[in-house]
C-alpha cells in the first residue's frame, strides 16, 4: 500500500518534542492564580458584576465531586498549549472577559495557549515533532493513527487512573478506541455509545431528517403525518408548486437539497439503503435497489418542476440563505436549516420551519437509518512529552464535569436545573444566545467541548422551549424510524496515499457528475439507463477493489465490537 512521502520520513525520523508547556511547581499547589481570587474559594469569590453561579448546577456537580474533584489538587498557575486542527475556530482563551474562561482558571488554575491551524499545518508540526501539549483533530483522520501508531501520544487511561478518577467516560469510548498496541489515547467528543446514552438519558441523533415549512403545509391543506410515505411527501411538493404558494413576494420552491453533499445518500438511506449485504459484507450503497429508487424519484421530482437547477450547483451557505428569506418549503437534514431558520423566525413570527420524519419507499416500511458520527467528531490527545499530563488529565476532568459542559452549552449564570433534571435557562442570557450566538460565546459559553460527553447536554435538554427542542424530541422518540450506531460504517476510510483512498477520490468526484446527467434525464427509463453508466463506470475507477478493501476494515469493527450483523434489518 502506497503511502504519501511526508509519512515515509516521519516514520523514519527521530522525534524532538519541544514545545512543553509553564505550570507552577506541584509543591505550590495551594498557592494563589496570579491577579486572581483564591482557586480554593467557592463560587461566592466571583465578582459582584458577574451572574450568580445556578444553585442547581452546584448540587449537580456534587455527586461526582465527592471530597473534592480532581482538578481542586493542584490549582497553581499554568498554561497549556493546545492545538485545534481546524483553522477556522477563532477562540481565544479570555479569562478577563469571558466567564467560562474565568471559571475555569478559577477552578483548575489552568490558562490555555490556543493554536489552530489545517490539516497542513498539523502535518508539519507532525514531521518537526514540535508538537503542543494537546492536540484536538478529525476523530477518523489518518494523522490520529499516526501519532498513536507512532509512540507520539501518551497512554490516557494511566492518566484517568492516577490523577483524574472523576473524568468519567463512557467504556465503549475506550474500547473503540484502543489502539493496536492495547492502549487508549483519544477521547471524542459527541461520542455515542449505550453506556452513556443510558447513564446520561442522550440519544443517537441523525442526519437523515426531513424539514418543511408547517405553516405553509397548513395552506396546501397537508400535515406532517401525510408525509410519511414517499407519495405523500411527493403530493406535499406538488401542492406547493400547483397553487404557486408565495412568500414576501417570491416563489417558493417546493424541495432544495445539497447535491454537493450527501443528500443523494441521505434519501436512499431514508428508502432503506444501506451498507452491509443480507451475507454480511461491506457493499457500495450506489449498487443497491434502494439508491435506484432514490435516483427515481429525484428524476420525478426534476421532472415534474419540484426540483430546480439551483439545487445542482447550490452550496451550503446559499442553501441556508434561501430557508432564510423563506423560499424554501422542505429540504433534508438539520444541519441545512439549523442556523438559517433562526434568521426566518426573527423577520416572521408565523413561520414555523420543523421535523418532518423520514418517508418509506417501495423497500421499507419502516425507517432504519445512521446515527450522525456515531464515534465521534474530534480527538483529542495528549503529546507524550507534555511537561504536566497531570494537569492536563484534571483539566479534561473539569471539561468533561455536568457542570462545565452545561456551562459551555448555556452559558455560566444562564441556566439551572428544574425538579426534573431539565435546563431552565436564564431568558436575558437565552435571548442574547438566539439573537446573537457570537457575543453569546464570546460572554458566557466557552466553545470548549472537545472533551465533554454531549449526551449529558441532551440528557437535560428542555424540551418545552422552542421549535428546535420539539423537533429534537421528535427526531429522537420518532417510532416509525430506528436510528442505529453506526461505528462499524464510520471509520472504514481508505489509508492517505494508498490505491484506495485515490479510487474513492475519483469516484466521488466522477458521482457529482453524473448525478446531473442521472437526475435531469428526460424520462424514467433514461435515468435508469444513465445510472446504469454511471455504475459501469464507477467499476472501471475501482470500486470493487475499494468495496473488498473496505469490507476488511468493516469486518475487524464488527469483530471489534461482537457483531455478527452491523446493519440492524440484518440481525
């Protein structure tokens, strides 16, 4: 298997890690932060203009304080560097100005030297080994493997054992993410797995959602239980276009999808598409009937004008500023219209823009369908010559408390705990979260949830407030679909610089192509035909040779995790 040059080097290089992090003296733990209340001191200490700490918030963090938590051991001054993979986050460690900061440096003594940069960036600090102490990256990223492969990180569940027993997380966390060598380096953040859905009262969530305009389905005279099924969800679209439903003067186009993304996937999943054949094997979802079925009815829908152009060169960003102005009826997935609704809201009470469910096809009566990154999104690990894993071991203890993840989800002062375990959040500090999120975060919240467990978040969701609440309920307690951990799926992405990874490159490059010619075929027949080009061709790029390399990754997951059948339909 061919690997990219930089990592041929790499492996052969001798590490120099350099860049070690200033903290205090471990004998000078009772010694006061610099320019700050004693550590010690309880939340009273806060000065007279911030928010009171939530009383709930003090009694939830209790039980998993007992004496007193980890992170109260050694609150002497020290910094910590941390590299963030991602060049756009923009946080900048305030504890002058930003409460969430401020408590933290309050409770741990900890101050945090931000890094950020791209995949680039990390490659090289990778190859000169001048690595930051904490390094948070793409859970199923290649460079992860490396520097656990590669003696570059440090074991963590020493760490947890010996500093930090109150970081509680969830076993199958550790299971799945123990390395070749028996140890585990990596904690992921929005990680589900039974054991913390079930300690904490979270619930798998995913993609695959359908969204419509509820106030505009009231005008075609439908509801959202008549969008069930494929026809029904098909009459819904007609009816808009039909009567030439407007909105502040404009047209509103009946569906508006990402065909740049996944939504292609995402309607074959929501049909019953899926990626383990009736044997067990790893198979391509453009090969099964179900994909088929969905290219069908994009057909119809293009057809019939209830799909436009737009949809096929259409990116994220004006996707969401059409749900915005309100020119949009019904798209798919949340993440479509999560940010972009809330603007549609604050120029129209009346507009309600919410879950719809998934409809079933001609191979399902029922919806079956992935959780939305199942293993996790990021990574995050600790370099092995960091001058105080000790520290940094609490420190995650702290992130990962009920306390300091609700914090970083509501904002320090802007929530507490009603008598049934729910948020009741503060309405001022609400209203500044909805109306404006960035001086909302910049204030209050702390953008810092690499290490925290958000079935804890969702655990104590209010359900009762606002749209976004009840459409999440919904999603998650929806019995007409089952949403199933997908881990076995997830992490089964070719090697950088192998034969694989350029043929799936390729494909997925030669499938945004074709989708146009498959979609916008003038009859049934021809999209058939034209798909069925497009398979023929997808196999001369390579996809039999990537489906076996993959199905060997997905059969040690399932091994991994005792599974016979991954695919839920198929057990």
């Amino acid at each position: 298997m061919k690997r990219k040059k930089w990592i041929s080097l790499l492996l052969a290089a001798t590490l120099s890690l350099s860049l070690l992090s200033g903290c205090g003296d471990k004998k000078e733990a009772e010694t006061e932060p610099a320019n700050e209340a004693p550590a010690a001191e309880t939340d009273d200490s806060t000065e007279p203009d911030a928010p009171e700490e939530p009383e709930a918030a003090e009694e939830a963090a209790a039980p998993e304080a007992n004496d007193s938590p980890s992170w109260k051991e050694d609150t002497s001054d020290c910094t910590i560097t941390w590299f963030m993979a991602y060049d756009w986050y923009g946080k900048k460690f305030d504890e002058a100005n930003n409460l969430f900061d401020k408590k933290l440096y309050e409770e741990t003594g900890v101050k945090i030297d931000i890094q950020t940069g791209d995949t680039d960036k990390l490659n090289m600090l990778i190859q000169t080994g001048k690595l930051p102490d904490i390094i948070t990256l793409d859970a199923n990223s290649t460079q992860r493997k490396l520097l656990e492969d590669n003696g570059m990180v440090q074991p963590l569940k020493p760490l947890m054992d010996q500093y930090a027993p109150d970081l509680l997380v969830p076993q199958s966390m550790i299971d799945w993410y123990t390395a070749k060598d028996g140890n585990w380096y990596s904690i992921a953040s929005y990680y589900y797995g039974d054991d913390n859905i079930a300690d904490n009262q979270g619930y798998y969530e995913t993609h695959n959602q359908n969204y419509v305009r509820e106030d505009i389905l009231s005008q075609i005279g439908m509801s959202i239980d008549d969008l069930q099924t494929k026809e029904g969800f098909l009459d819904a679209l007609r009816a808009v276009k039909d009567q030439n439903i407007q909105y502040n003067g404009q047209t509103v186009v009946p569906y508006m999808v990402l065909f740049s993304d996944i939504a292609d996937i995402q309607i074959a999943q929501q049909l019953g598409a899926h990626e383990e054949d009736a044997d067990g094997n790893f198979q391509s979802l453009y090969t099964t009937p179900e994909y088929r079925e969905a290219m069908l009815l994009f057909n119809q829908m293009y057809r019939e004008g209830l799909l436009t152009d737009d949809s096929f060169t259409v990116d994220k960003s004006q996707l969401e500023q059409e749900v915005a102005a309100g020119r949009v009826f019904a798209s798919t997935a949340k993440t479509n219209v999560s940010n972009s609704r809330l603007s549609l809201y604050a120029s129209d009470n009346n507009a309600v823009m919410r879950y719809a469910g998934q409809f079933t096809g001609d191979h399902n009566d029922r919806s079956i369908i992935p959780a939305q990154n199942n293993m996790g999104w990021t990574a995050t690990l600790v370099n092995k010559d960091a001058q105080n894993p000790d520290r940094i071991i609490r420190l995650f203890a702290y992130l990962n408390s009920k306390e300091a993840t609700l914090d970083n989800e509501w904002g320090v002062g802007g929530w507490t705990l009603g008598e049934d375990g729910k948020v009741v959040r503060d309405p001022d500090i609400m209203a500044l979260r909805d109306a404006n999120p960035t001086e909302f975060t910049a204030k209050y919240a702390g953008d810092m949830g690499w290490t925290s467990d958000y079935t804890i978040v969702q655990g104590t969701y209010p359900v009762d407030e606002g749209i976004w609440s009840a459409d999440t309920y919904l999603m998650t307690h929806d019995d007409r679909m089952e949403i199933y951990d997908d881990k076995c799926f997830a992490d089964v992405a070719p090697a950088a610089g192998s034969d694989e990874a350029a043929i799936q490159v390729r494909i997925k490059e030669y499938r945004l192509q074709a989708l146009g010619r498959i979609i916008t075929a003038p009859s049934a027949e021809q999209c058939e035909a034209e798909l069925d080009a497009a398979l023929a061709e997808m196999e001369n790029l390579g996809l039999s040779q990537l489906i076996s390399y993959q199905n060997e990754l997905f059969q040690a997951n399932k091994a991994k995790l005792g599974l016979t059948f991954a695919y839920p339909g198929n057990r």
